[in-house]
C-alpha cells in the first residue's frame, strides 16, 4: 500500500500519523483528568454510593 508511495511522502505520513495520535492521547488524559477531579471529595465509597443511588 505504502510501496506506491515515495519516502518522503511515508516519513511525512508516518509523522502526521504520530503527531494526531499524540494530540488524541493529550485530549484524551485531559478529559480523564478533569472526571477525577471533578468529583466531590475524590471519596471513591461516597461517589460509588450516590452514582448508585441515582440508577
């Protein structure tokens, strides 16, 4: 697929391939990040509690 393709143009694509998943990763760990925080008192017990009695 890539041997149609010159050297050039597979580096370019390999470093553009890199570079989207390296920004999908940085957005990714954000948003895990502000899930965590964003919990009231980071107490795990408590949060499991309320998110089961809201089923």
């Amino acid at each position: 697929m890539l041997d149609a393709l010159s050297e050039e143009t597979q580096l370019i694509l390999v470093v553009i391939i890199i570079a989207v998943l390296f920004i999908i990763i940085s957005w990714n760990t954000k948003r895990n990040k502000s899930k965590l925080y964003d919990r009231d008192k980071r107490n795990f017990r408590k949060n499991y509690l309320k998110k089961k009695k809201n089923k």
